[in-house]
C-alpha cells in the first residue's frame, strides 16, 4: 500500500474517532466503581455552588469529603458539578432522560415517578439497616415516604421544608405594624398587606407568583391553608372549584384591585418575586425558610430583614401547609459496593446530627448562617430532632425570635398531588388572570380549570 | 473520410471500455478520497446529531414508556396532545406571531436596507449600528426588553409614552398586547443579519436600471417598485421562507418576556409547549408527537412554496 493511501486511512480514522469520540460524550457521567482490591469509586451531583456564600460552602462540603474518605479508605468520592441546574427541573429532566446522572445523584420529592418511568434508579430497600442508616427510624416519614413506592425505596430524602408567611420587618416596623405579631388569617394578611402597600415608592404589601407554574403552585399552597386540595383523595376528580378555591382568588383579587396592594408588575416566576424582595421592595409572601437563604445569597437581601410566621388561614390556624424537599437516588446499574458507599456518604453528610450539613459549629466558624428552622428531617421527640435542636441552639448566629411563631405554630403538611407540574400550568392561568383582569368572572376560571384538570390530566392519565 | 482500419475490433471495444471507465473511477474515487474522508466525517455527525434525533423522535412519537417498559400506542400521544388545553390556543398563538412578524419583521429590514443603501456617508457605521443587536446574546437582549415592558412607570417605554402624554400599556402582561410586543423584541434582536443579506443583494442591482428609469420620469416609489424588489425577488422569497420556518418555532421570547404562557396561555407556542410536556410533565413522547406535527407543518409548507415560488430564470 502506498504511503498516500497510508495517509488517506489515517485521514478517515481520525475523523471517524472525532465522531465516535464527540458521540461518547453522551455515554453517562457514573462510574463502574468496583475494583477487586475492595476500593469503590463513587459520583456524587450537587454540591453546594462556588458561588453560595462566596464558596464557603463548597469549602465546608470539600473538606467533608476529604474527613469522609479519610474515615472511609476504601470509598473514593468525586463531586460532580452542574451548576445552577440542580435548582432547575428541566436541567434535572434531560439529565435523567440522556442517561448522564451521577452515582448518587439529587432530585426532588416529587421526582421519584419520573425516575422510576425512565428507569434510572436502584431499588435500595435491601441495602437500609441500622448499620448503613442509622437514623432511618428518625427521619419524619413526610421526608422518607415521597421516595418509597409499593414498600420499595428508591431514595433517602434528607431535607424538607413547608410553607409559612415570610415577611419583611423592616417595612412592617414602617408601616405601624407589629413585626412580633405577624398576621395569622388571610384576612389579617389583607388588611396589612394593605398598610405596608400605603409606604408608595413601589413597596408591595403582598406578592405572589402567576407564572412558570409558581402560580399554580403557590395557589395549591393557600388553597391547602383553607383546606381544600386541587384533586380528591382518591386522585379521581379535580377539585379546584371549591368554595375554598374561591376564597382563595377572591382575597387575591380584593387584594390586588380593591386594596392595590400586590403591585401592578404581574406574571412573576420564582426569581422576579425574590428580586423584588432583595431589593426591599416586598412586604409579604408565603416560602420556605430557604427563600430567606435564597434572597440573601442570591438576591443580595439581608437576614435581619426577614422573619417568619405560620401559614396564614381562613379566619383561624390554617388547616394545611405545603411541604416539599429533596433527597438523593442511586442510578440504576450502580453495584452493591456503590449503593453501600452511597449510604454510607448520605449518613455521614447529611442524616447525623453534628456533621455535615448539620455542623453548625463548622458553619458558624465559616461564617454561615446558622439558625434557620431548616431542614426538617427528624421526627419530634427523637434523639436526633433533640441534638439536633441543642446544637443549632447553642451555634446559632441568626435571631431565632425572627422564625418563633413559625417554629411554634406548626401547621400539618400536605404533599403535592401526582402530576403537579401539569396541575399548575393549568392553574397559573386562573392566577394571572385574577391578577392581572380587573373584572375576572372566578366562579368561570375556576370551573374552566377543573374541567381542564380532570379532561387533560387525571382521564388522560388514567 | 473517417479511418477505419485505425479502429479496434467491436468486440475488443466494450470490455476495454468498461475497464477505462471503471479505472477512470477508481482514479477518481482515489484522487478524491481525502475529500470523502472529510465529508464522511461531516455526514457522519450530522447524521448523528440532526437526523437520528429526527427519526428517534417520530419513533418516540408513537409509543409510551412506564416503569423503564417502552410500548407502542399508535396514535395515543397524538390524541393526548390534540386534547391538552393548551393546545389549539398555543397554535393560534404561533400562527399569530408568524403573521405579524411577517408585517413587521419582513418588510421593515426591507425598507431599512434600502434606506442604507442610499447612504453615501457612513455605510459602515449604520450596518454595524443596525446589526449590533444581533451580537447581544438573545437571552440578554430579551432580558432587556422584560425590564422595558415594565407595566408601571418604572418600565422605560411607558415612561417615554407617559412623558409623551400618550396612553401607557401592560405590554406582555396585556393579552391583547403579548404578542405584539414579543414581535417588537423579536424583530429588533433579528433584523440586523436580513438587513445585511438585502443590502448585499441590493448592492448587486446594476445601476443603469436606476438611470433608465430616472429618464422615464419613475419617482423613488416607482423605482422601488420596478426595479428594486423585481432584481431581488429571489432573495425575499428566500427570506420569506426562513421566516416562516424560524418564526413558527417561537420559544426563547415566551419564556422570557412572559415566563412562558404569559397572562392565560396569550404567549404559549407550540414549542414552548413541548418544552412544558418534556420537562416539566415528564412527558417526552406527548412531546414527540407535537413536533412532529411542527415539523410535518413545516416540512409541507416548505414544500409547496419552493413549488410556488419564483425561480432563479436560467437561459
């Protein structure tokens, strides 16, 4: 053969390996593991970003790493990054769907039937003793069931939040109001909303979502405080059209065009309420505790601003909060060794009180916030929930009178329903349009809804 | 006089040839193997990373997967997706926004380029004025224009009309004005590179066609008329055409000036709706199945204007 056609081959075998090679970029970001001198290599996605709390605490989470493998010689982790997209469900959905999730990879409470459809997580119900997860017994079973399907688990959560009226004080102060005594009934949430709106120079009393389906989900929220849920129990029939559901829109509604009190800036999404909140713009809303964190590390706020109250309700306590979290999976085909090493690192990092994510010692020297009634994982009156609660007591940096009266008026949680993503489209418009349309008929956008519930997503997936 | 005895015997002629041709072949096959080796490459990709996820998704289109289990379902994801609510009004609103970008974002680069094609002053500097827009990232040049369609005073094209004394707007939270004021942040992000594709056609229009009819007494109207858009009428229809495919796939701007759906569904497309299925539903095969309705739209559209079209005249 002759050296041309030598170099023709040559030719033809580089580029077809740059193709094979840009196609393997797709193969997975898991790992084999397994070695036979016993060693196990695990992936591990979400860390804390380099960005959060100027990379304090990415720091803390190398340094738990290093301590864990330390302790664990035979365990080798590697962190895999990917941004911002942990936070993102689309991000989490093309991960997942593409195959490229980590060995222990993070999701949501309410991910487990999109993992499990798309087949990309172990059944680990074998792998949980008293040995690997000591504190399974501990954990609230509102954090552990969300990953459990037909007594099978899939995944150990291992934070948890609900709902409160997160309120800003600074402006409650201005506004004559008592920031001790945050309001408990939407109809207190009115009335305040109303006085704080009266500041001008573009403060919001009250402000709520109505896009990207943070309308549908915050609407789901204060439909729970009143009682009522967007399908029935038996998950059969919608039933957003309640006189719950009703009560719901209309103090929206008064609030927006009788009180003027929720601004005329409408269809926000997630990060344009907390932007107008960093700003001080914002009077109340209703969020998670980690909407403080989220205002002050990405939305440049202050946690001296912010306190918490319980969910507000109708003319009383309310009857229900939303309540949510996260946890990790294990990705289908990761061995034995794996999944053990896994549990083992999920124990060590964020299920024992003292260490990890609940070293408030480590936190506090690093200059993080330490206080925050977040994460709920323990049962009340476990050994854990007690450690737990001395040592955040003893390390807290935070005023804890800003959360008492959410601490103190715990609200029962309710979970979101099955196919809630698709429910919440549906309902953001019902938001937008009572935010935005002065003469909205409710008693329609409500029955609309319900049809459009029951027709596209509980018969189409029946 | 033609030589024959010069010439092989017939039966010696064919097989001669056929080894000439075939020769002739190898030859080129081998002088240009370096060109195939290249090309396979290139075809080779695109047909991994363009036609496979076409073909995949059609496959998708047609079948369910639950618990890790794939079946197919024939035509299910196809009837799911024709009953979702979203779905007639996220059609209207692609079809509304493919027309009206096409009153404002066909015609207007049009009329711009042969504005700029009169200048004698400044050529350079107003082309890269007016394709400066199309440099900003289209996700930061729309973020832009969510903080000037501020509905209150606060948003600075209120603001001018307020100072204007003219009646302010709700912008994209307006049902009435989603649409629209998607188009103006469209069109301004993406007129610069069609106004340098006409200028450049324009720029080819010999000049004596002018002068001629300059002497037959055609104002610039008439000259426009007669001369400008004829000699370019290749070009429009080719724009035409790439407008039309572009602005049915209206996405970016939805989920950006209106967080998606805007006020009750006003700004939902189609594709911003398979988004919603396939990422948010975790419906990926009712997904499928409406893009492949997209593409099937396009797919016969495109064909019967290349059918309709004017052609290039050859002679």
């Amino acid at each position: 053969m002759s050296t041309r056609l030598h170099r023709r081959i040559a030719v033809v075998a580089a580029l077809s390996s740059v193709c094979l090679g840009l196609a393997a970029c797709g193969s997975g970001s898991g790992t084999k593991g397994g070695s036979a001198d016993g060693k196990v290599t695990i992936t591990v996605d979400c860390p804390p970003l380099k960005t959060d709390n100027g990379g304090k605490s990415l720091a803390n989470w190398n340094s738990d790493v290093k301590a864990f493998e330390a302790a664990n010689p035979n365990i080798t982790i590697k962190t895999v990054s990917v941004g911002a997209q942990c936070d993102n469900p689309p991000d989490f959905t093309a991960r997942l769907q593409g195959g490229t999730q980590t060995d222990v990879f993070y999701g949501y409470m309410t991910d487990l039937n999109q993992v499990l459809d798309a087949d990309g997580a172990e059944d680990i119900t074998q792998y949980i003793t008293k040995d690997t997860v000591p504190g399974w017994d501990s954990i609230s079973d509102n954090i552990k069931n969300p990953f459990i399907e037909n007594g099978h688990v899939y995944g150990i959560g291992y934070a948890g939040y609900t709902m409160g009226l997160v309120y800003n004080k600074t402006l409650f102060a201005q506004a004559g109001l008592d920031p001790t005594k945050p309001p408990t009934t939407w109809q207190d949430v009115a009335t305040a909303a109303q006085k704080i709106a009266a500041l001008g120079n573009g403060v919001v009393g009250y402000e709520d979502y109505s896009a990207g389906n943070t309308g549908g989900w915050h609407f789901t929220a204060e439909l729970y405080s009143r009682g009522g849920a967007d399908v029935s129990t038996d998950g059969k029939s919608a039933t957003v059209n309640s006189p719950e559901a009703q009560a719901v829109l209309g103090n929206l509604h008064d609030m927006r065009f009788n009180g003027n009190s929720m601004g005329v800036k409408q269809l926000l999404g997630w990060p344009d309420l907390l932007t107008n909140a960093g700003a001080g713009k914002v009077g109340m809303f209703i969020g998670a505790p980690d909407t403080i964190t989220a205002i002050v590390t990405q939305f440049k706020g202050q946690y001296s601003d912010w306190m918490m109250g319980p969910m507000p309700g109708d003319g009383g306590p309310a009857k229900g909060t939303l309540g949510g979290g996260s946890g990790y999976f294990f990705k289908k085909g990761a061995s034995a060794d794996q999944i053990k090493a896994g549990l083992k690192w999920i124990t060590f990092e964020d299920l024992t009180p003292g260490q990890g994510q609940f070293n408030y010692a480590l936190q506090k020297a690093s200059g993080l916030p330490v206080g925050l009634p977040e994460p709920e994982i323990w049962k009340p009156g476990t050994a854990e929930a007690q450690k737990d609660n001395d040592l955040k007591k003893a390390n807290t940096n935070l005023d804890l009178d800003a959360f008492a009266n959410y601490v103190a008026n715990p609200v029962p949680v309710v979970t979101e329903p099955a196919n809630a993503q698709a429910i919440y489209a549906i309902l953001d418009g019902v938001m937008s349009a009572t935010l935005t349309d002065p003469n909205a008929n409710i008693t329609k956008l409500l029955n609309d809804a319900n049809n459009k519930i029951q027709n596209t997503v509980i018969n189409a997936g029946s | 006089m033609t030589d024959l005895a010069v010439l092989p015997p017939v039966a010696d002629v064919a097989p001669r040839a056929a080894r000439s041709r075939h020769g002739a072949m190898r030859r080129k096959l081998f002088d240009n193997l370096t060109g195939h080796a290249f090309l396979i490459g290139a075809v080779v990709c695109f047909g991994f990373f363009s036609w496979y996820p076409m073909v995949r998704e059609f496959i998708m289109s047609f079948q369910q997967t639950h618990r890790g289990v794939t079946t197919w379902v024939g035509w299910k994801n196809y009837e799911n997706v024709w009953h979702d609510a979203a779905f007639v009004q996220a059609w209207k609103n692609t079809l509304y926004f493919t027309v009206l970008a096409l009153v404002v974002g066909y015609a207007l680069p049009f009329f711009i380029a042969v504005l700029l094609n009169e200048f004698r002053h400044a050529r350079g500097y107003l082309r890269f004025l007016v394709y400066l827009p199309v440099m900003l990232p289209p996700a930061s040049g729309l973020f832009l224009f969510k903080y000037a369609y501020d509905p209150s005073d606060a948003g600075i094209f209120n603001y001018i009309l307020k100072t204007l004394h003219l009646p302010t707007s709700e912008w994209v939270q307006s049902q009435a004005m989603t649409m629209p004021s998607l188009v103006i942040a469209s069109t301004w992000l993406n007129m610069g590179g069609t106004i340098l594709i006409y200028l450049a056609s324009l720029q080819n229009i010999p000049g004596e066609l002018y002068e001629a009819g300059e002497l037959d007494g055609a104002g610039i109207w008439r000259q426009i008329w007669h001369v400008t858009i004829p000699q370019t009428r290749l070009i429009l229809s080719l724009m035409f055409l790439l407008q039309v495919v572009a602005t049915m796939q209206l996405f970016v701007e939805p989920l950006i000036l209106a967080n998606g759906d805007g006020n009750q569904g006003s700004a939902t497309s189609v594709v911003y709706l398979m988004y919603q299925r396939a990422f948010y539903e975790h419906d990926l095969n009712g997904a499928a199945a409406l893009g492949g309705m997209l593409l099937i739209v396009l797919l016969v559209f495109s064909a019967v204007y290349t059918r309709l079209a004017p052609k290039q005249e050859t002679d």
